[in-house]
C-alpha cells in the first residue's frame, strides 16, 4: 500500500460520523431489581469488499447480456426497424446473429421499448427437443395472471392438461387477447424440433391472418429464418428479419471508452485502435480484449493502457483461449505458415465470421477475387469442417466457436504471436486492405 494511500485512509476513518456514545441508564431507585440493559442492535455487517479484480470484471462482464438502453452501443437502426414493424405494423420478428453478437441484449431493450409504450412483453427461453405446447404455455399462465387479460382461467387451464396446436393457440390468442402482446422467444436456434418449428411459423401466420394483438419476436441464427419461412413463403410478408451484426468501430471505441471510465482507466489512441480492430465488430470480443488489457493494467500498476499492454492483454487472452479451445486453436494455427494462396482463404472466412451473422460460400469466393477462387475456398472450408457447424441453407457456416475467428485474424495480421515467437506469413497487409474496406480498422 502506497503512503498516500495509507494517508487516505486513514483520513477517511477520522471524517468518517462516528454513532453517538450511548450512556448505560442510570441504576433504578430499587437497588435490588436486576438492572434494565436496554437493546443493543448487533453491528451492521461489514460491507464485502470487492477487489478491483473483481469490480473490472464485472464492468466489462462478457456473460451478462445489457440491462439498460445506456448501456446499448450501436443498434439505433436495429432497434428503429423492429419498433416500426412489429409495433406500428403489427409484424412478427426475428432477430438473428452469430453466438454473442448481442441479440439478447437488443431483444432486451426492445422490450423495454415496447413495455414503455404500453405493450405486454413477455419472455421464454427455448430448449432442444421441447414440444410447441411446452414451449408456449409459460406465455399462457403469464396471459392469465395479467390483470386486464380477458382469457380465463379454464381456458388456459384446458391447454395447461393437454396437447394443443399452433390452431387452437391462436385462436384463443386472437379471440381473447385485446392488449398488443409481445411473445419474446430467446435461444430458438436450440429447438431442434421440426414439428415445433413447423408450428411456431403457422401460429405466426395465423396470428397475423387473425389480426391478433400478439406478435411473436423469435431470437436465433440466420438458419432459422429459413426454418420459419419453408412451410408458409407467405410469412414472410408479416415478418421482420434483423440481422445483429458487426458494431461500427466508432460505436465500439465508444463502449470501450465508457467501460474504461467506470474504471478510471485510460486509454491512448493507438491502444484503442488496437483493441477496437482486434474486436472486428463483435461487442463480447470488445468486452473480453478490454478486461484483459484493463487487468494487464492493473498488474503494472499503470492508469493509462497504452498499446504495449493492450498487445499485452490480447496476447494472455489468446493464451487462455487457446487452453480451453485446443481443437479449434489448433487447426487455426496450422493453416496461418501455410502459403498465402492457403492462408488469405481462411482469412476472409474468419472476417465473415466475424463481421456478419454468418460465412456464405459464395460471399467469400467473390471477396477472394481470384481466377480459381473456388477451389481455393472449399479446399479451406473442408479444411476447417471440423471447427465449422454447417447450416441447414447449403453453403452456409457458422463456427462452432465464436472467439476462433477473431483470434485466428489476430495472428494473421500479426496482431498477437503464436506460441510466444511471431509468426505469420507476410500477407497480413492483403487483410489490412480488406479490413479497411469494411471498415474493421481505423
Ligand atoms: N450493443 C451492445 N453494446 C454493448 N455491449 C453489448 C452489445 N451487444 C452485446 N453486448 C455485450 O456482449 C456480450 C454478449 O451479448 P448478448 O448476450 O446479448 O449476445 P447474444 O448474441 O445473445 O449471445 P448468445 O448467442 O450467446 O446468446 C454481453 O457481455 C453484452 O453485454
Ligand atoms: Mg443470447
């Protein structure tokens, strides 16, 4: 503990208000009567106190989705879609993105938007081989409990005790539900039923048929858009599709820069670049990158990060990846010394990965921009098969791991060495360019 800090301290104890001195009560007249102790209350419990690892972890939590529209980098447009549709033009939604881009916490502040302007928002979570009816009756013992809600008791207690379809739910819905109601459903790519798939779309089609007050907000990947739309093409004229993709680096300097303050950490210009571009995009890989160079920070004793220990930062958060990722970490690594022909492929599907909600086959053929392009991109997309989960559209992937893409480019530009000597084979600037043009980099 440094002297000032000590000085602090111990400066604070003296201003800290001391409780008034009690005074024991003055014996009673009758001596012999046992003497009254008046009621002490017990001391307050001492208020834990929360190490600075603790609290920096906390502010840049990457596990919490976000609570309050403050706290919401970016998504202005995003959010201005789905209120316009599914509250003004009464359409269903889908919101969808790769693991971690932030659809929780953009379906969480829509929500709030929507209750403030007088919706009932109501949330489940989806599981995978759950039932449509098991899946829908936590909405309906939460319709029934709403103090205004005209459905019956008896009525959700019929569907509550037995099988139901999407028919029988939206007419009741339909007839019955007069507040605009807003059915959230979080996680729905885990629902691996096609039966409760195939009915969750006609329930949405005749809600809307219906003219129903309740819409329904699914919460997925890109794949379940297609799940919705194959048994009923005409959904898609009652449904908005938004896709949570990659922030703008000025929107995620921003949320660095904010969780930076909560901390009283600062930060120079070129660090912040750094971790900004480090993050291609994604606010969890912003979050994970700033922790690690706030806590690198934090060892050195230093208030300001500069780009020494936000390089620092990135290379202990490989590190740790690497630990508990090997497979994935390890197929990356083998292709980043193989020829630039092998390499630049698996670059720029890790840049799709990263920046958009998903790595479309053609997408990167087109962007590789070579005579035999396509040679070039399935011979790399065999190569990483192990790591890549394919989608139910052909040619579509997402990896298995969301942290394996931004790693992967992070060596590749040479941002961070593997294995503790840098690595890399010299067609970092290719990337650098393509980086640039999407708007990655600063
Ligand atoms: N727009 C944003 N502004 C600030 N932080 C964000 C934003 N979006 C997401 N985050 C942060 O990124 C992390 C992941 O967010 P969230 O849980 O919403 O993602 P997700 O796409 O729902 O993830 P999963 O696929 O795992 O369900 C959280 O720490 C969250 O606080
Ligand atoms: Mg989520």
């Amino acid at each position: 503990m440094t002297v000032f800090r000590q000085f602090a301290d111990w400066l604070g104890r003296l201003l800290e208000p001391q409780p008034p001195a009690r005074s024991l009560p003055q014996p009673a007249p009758d001596a012999g009567a046992a003497p009254v102790v008046p009621y002490q209350a017990p001391p307050a419990p001492a208020k834990p106190v929360r190490s600075r690892r603790a609290i920096l972890h906390e502010v840049f939590d990457t596990g919490m989705p976000v609570a309050n529209r403050a706290g919401l980098a970016g998504r202005a447009n995003e959010l201005e879609r789905l209120l316009e549709a599914v509250l003004d033009h009464r359409k269903h939604g889908i919101i969808y993105g790769a693991r971690g881009s932030g659809k929780t916490s953009l379906s969480r502040i829509f929500g709030d938007m929507a209750d403030e302007r007088g919706c009932l928002v109501l949330y489940n979570l989806a599981s995978g081989d759950i039932s449509f009816a098991d899946l829908f009756r936590p909405y309906l013992h939460d319709i029934a409990a709403e103090p205004q809600s005209k459905v019956r008791r008896s009525e959700v207690e019929a569907l509550l005790n037995e099988p139901f379809d999407a028919r029988r739910l939206a007419s009741l819905l339909a007839d019955r539900v007069e507040r605009r109601t807003i059915l959230m459903l979080d996680e729905f790519d885990r629902v691996r039923s096609l039966e409760t798939k195939a009915e969750l779309a006609a329930l949405m089609k005749l809600l809307s048929d219906m003219r129903s007050e309740v819409s329904i907000v699914t919460i997925g990947i890109a794949a379940n858009l297609e799940d919705l739309i194959e048994g009923h093409p005409s959904l898609r004229r009652h449904l908005i599709a938004v896709p949570v993709g990659g922030l703008t680096p000025t929107d995620l300097d921003a949320l660095l820069r904010r969780c930076l303050s909560r901390v009283e950490l600062d930060i120079t210009d070129d660090a912040a670049a750094t971790i900004v571009s480090a993050a291609v995009g994604s606010p969890y890989h912003l979050r994970l990158f700033g922790l690690y160079a706030a806590l690198q920070a934090d060892i050195a004793g230093k208030s300001v990060i500069d780009g020494d220990i936000a390089s620092r930062g990135l290379q202990v958060a490989f590190g740790e990846w690497r630990d508990v990722s090997r497979r994935n970490a390890d197929l990356l690594l083998s292709q980043i010394d193989r020829p630039r022909a092998v390499a630049l492929p698996a670059a720029i599907i890790c840049l799709n990965a990263a920046m958009r909600s998903r790595i479309d086959r053609m997408e990167i053929i087109a962007e590789l921009d070579e005579p035999n392009a396509a040679e070039q991109v399935d011979a790399m997309l065999a190569t990483l098969s192990p790591i890549l989960v394919e989608s139910s559209t052909s040619g579509q992937y997402v990896f298995e791991d969301s942290l394996a893409p931004q790693f992967f480019l992070l060596l590749f530009t040479r941002r961070i060495a593997a294995g503790g000597t840098e690595r890399g084979h010299g067609v970092g600037h290719d990337l650098r360019a393509l980086l640039q043009d999407k708007g990655a980099t600063q």
